[in-house]
C-alpha cells in the first residue's frame, strides 16, 4: 500500500512539474530577449522636450532616511524649476514632516486610523496639489517611497521614456544594503532580475511592463482619467498595474533610471512585509483574475500582456508549495518504508527538491553575473548569496500559505538604513 502511495504523489509531482514548466517556459525566453535587448539598447541620443513633474512621497515616521531621499531628489541634472516634490507625512509620530520641510520638501500632514496603507496617502497629496497647487501644471508624477536614493540622471532618463509615449514607466531598482545578509540580499536580487529580465524583455517585446513598489512615473492623464489614486488593495502596485493593463496601457521602463531602496534584514520583519505581499496577489487575482481572462481570450493587442500578469498573479506559489511538501513525502515514506525502497524513490524526492533549488539558483546566477558591476557588495558576498537565494525564495512557500487563511492589514516597516547617494558610489 506504501509503495501505491509513494507511486500516486510521485505521478502527482511529475504532472505538475509539467504544467508548471510549459506554463513559466516563456520567463526563460525571456532570459534569451533580455541579453538581446543589451545589445541592441545602445542608440543614439537626441535632445527631448524637458516636461514638469512632481514627486509623490508617503512617509510615516521616517526621520532617519527623508532627508536623505529629498537631497538625492534636489541634487537632480535637470532644471530645478521643472519639478516639486510632495512629501505626506501619514499618521506620523516622529519629525519626519519637519525634516522634509527643512530639507526642502512641500509637505502636509494626514491623521486618520480608520483607513491606512500608502494608496491613501497618494491620494491624499493628489487632492491637496489639486486644492492648494492647482497653479502648478505638471505633466507626471514621480511615486516614490521615503527610503529610496535616487541616481542624480534619473528624472533626466526617465524624460526620455517618458517621451516616447509611455504614460507610466518603472525603473531599475537596486538596493542600498545588499551585503548586509541573506534576506537583504534575496530581496535585492529578485528586484534586479525583475528589473532586467522581466522589464526589458518585455519593453524589447512592446508588451506591458509591471510596476513594482516604488520608483515609477505616472503622466497626468492618466491620474485624471482614473480620478486620483483609487487602489488600495495590499499590494496597490500591482493592482495599479494589472487595472492599466487590461485598460490596455503598456507601461514602459527605463533601465538607465536607478533608485535605491532599503530591504528588511531581519525575517521577522520580512515575514510581515512579505506576508501583506501575498495576501495582496490573492485579493488582485480574486478581483481582476476573469477580466485578465476575458483579456487573454478576446483582448487584441494586450494578450500577451494579460497573460504574463495572469501568470504573476496565480497563486503558482501554492502549485510549488505542493509540489515541494510532494517530494519531502516521498522521501519520508520510502525511509518508512525501509530499505528496499529508499534507492527508488528516495533519490526521486530529493532529486525533486534539488531540481526546484537548481532552477532558482539558474536566476541568481545569471542576474548576479549580468549586473555584477552593479551590485553593492563584495565579490566573496555577491557568490555566496547565489546560494541563499533559492532558500529565500523557498520562505515564500509557508509565507503564501498562511496567507491564503490569516487576515492580514497593511502595516509600516521600519527604515533604518542611513545613507547618501555618494555612500553608494
């Protein structure tokens, strides 16, 4: 009975290997387009038209890092004249408003308990430009969050972009303490291949990019057309997205324009943060899941764009949650079982889990190897952390599934990470 039992989940794991590969193939194309797209990214620079924005900042008690993303903000080459930066200090019970007025920055202050979370603080510093700056004419907005540096061309390159047409466009983002262990590091490299090898594959493609947290500008038409910022699901990011995509918008991205930002280091603060982040993928996918369908299946020029959004958005993390608990009960079986059985499915099962490290440690490999020069870290660092990388990822198996039943509300992370832009050069 044992071994029908060990041959049944062994079956089980199999197909679902397959399914999972044949569904995710096309993020290994993407690997071979992003190396294409680097090749051909050099062109020649033409003179733009320069435009107006205004940085959107939330910050909520973030004393130690605002002043340090104004100055990065203000040390810009490109024409002061030709943008404003906003901060909202949210429910704050420090001196972040103080700081970021000395510093430089507009700031109002909001107070209320009831409803929370980053989205309704960008809505809230879209009103009062509407109310008490309606003077000023800006044709996009920065968003940014208050423990981000940003490199002194970004505004500069994302004009450019800006320029060819695309109504929102992310960045390239890059962290400000990759050396400082395994979860920082995790973090820091998944964003730099999502950066270069998701982002600029797609953009190579003309397919829809994916905005992701922070670091992205958003033209004013498309501010008024949605009547301000009306996401607030956890991970209002992606909803933002996903609501754009299937509106038929492409969001572009600009991998010359680099931010920094800080990641938890210790995991409890990182189970927090990533658990809210799953929890928000499963509210997006409950919410917009069948009009990504309906897109996939009679959408025109965004088929592709769907689906790609479908297949960040589906809960794909259970599929290797299952398959993962799969292997390790074949393995406790077949030692159950004794020995006639351990060299026939033993080997199977951790060939299973092996499999799955090998293909995470596939992508910290080739991203560590690509953006090398990049990355603010030793080198002895930047190859050992490879290794942890697929065991990061791995956290995000139990993460997902507690947040598939624990209700979960939107909290801040502390940010203590003190650095200037000339720290990280």
């Amino acid at each position: 009975m044992v071994k029908d039992l060990l041959e049944m989940v062994s079956q089980f794991i199999f197909y679902l290997g397959i399914v999972f590969t044949l569904l995710f193939l096309y993020k290994v194309f993407y690997i071979f387009v992003a190396f294409k797209a680097r090749r051909d990214h050099s062109q020649e620079e033409k003179e733009v038209p320069l435009h107006k924005y205004a940085f959107l900042i939330p910050a909520r008690n973030e004393e130690l890092v605002i002043g340090q993303l104004i100055q990065s903000i203000k040390n810009q080459n490109y024409p002061r004249e030709l943008y404003d930066i906003y901060v909202c200090a949210d429910n704050c019970t420090d001196q972040t408003a103080e700081i970021a007025r000395q510093a430089g920055a507009i700031v109002t202050e909001r107070f209320n308990k009831e409803v929370v979370g980053k989205g309704y603080a960008l809505n809230h510093l879209l009103n009062i430009i509407k109310r008490d700056y309606s003077s000023e004419s800006y044709d996009g907005y920065f968003v940014f969050d208050a423990d981000n540096l940003l490199d002194e061309n970004y505004i500069q390159e994302m004009n450019k972009t800006f320029n060819q047409g695309y109504r929102v466009t992310t960045s390239y983002r890059n962290s400000k303490n990759y050396d400082e262990n395994w979860i920082t590091s995790g973090y820091a490299l998944w964003f730099l291949y999502e950066a270069e090898f998701l982002n600029r594959p797609r953009m190579y493609l003309k397919t829809s990019c994916a905005v992701s947290g922070t670091g992205f500008l958003i033209h004013s038409d498309v501010i008024k057309e949605n009547g301000g910022w009306v996401h607030h699901l956890l991970t209002e990011d992606i909803e933002f997205t996903v609501a754009q995509i299937i509106k038929g918008e492409k969001i572009g991205y600009c991998g010359k324009a680099v931010f920094y930002d800080e990641q938890p280091s210790i995991f409890s603060e990182s189970w927090k943060q990533r658990l809210r982040w799953a929890k928000g993928f499963y509210q997006v996918f409950m919410r917009y899941g069948k009009d990504l369908m309906n897109g996939i299946i009679r959408g025109k020029g965004n088929r592709v764009s769907c689906f790609d959004m479908m297949m960040t958005l589906a809960p794909i993390i259970i599929v290797s949650f299952l398959s993962l608990v799969g292997n390790i009960v074949v393995l406790l079986l077949a030692l159950l079982e004794g020995e006639g059985l351990f060299n026939e499915y033993v080997f199977r099962g951790a060939g299973g889990i092996l499999s799955i490290y090998v293909f995470l440690f596939f992508f910290g490999l080739i991203t560590t190897t690509m953006e090398w020069n990049k990355i603010r870290c030793s080198n002895w660092k930047k190859i050992f952390y490879m290794f942890t990388f697929p065991l990061f990822m791995f956290t995000y198996l139990p993460i997902s599934l507690v947040a598939l039943f624990k209700k979960i509300e939107w909290k801040p992370i502390q940010h203590t990470v003190v650095k200037s832009i000339d720290d990280l050069r």
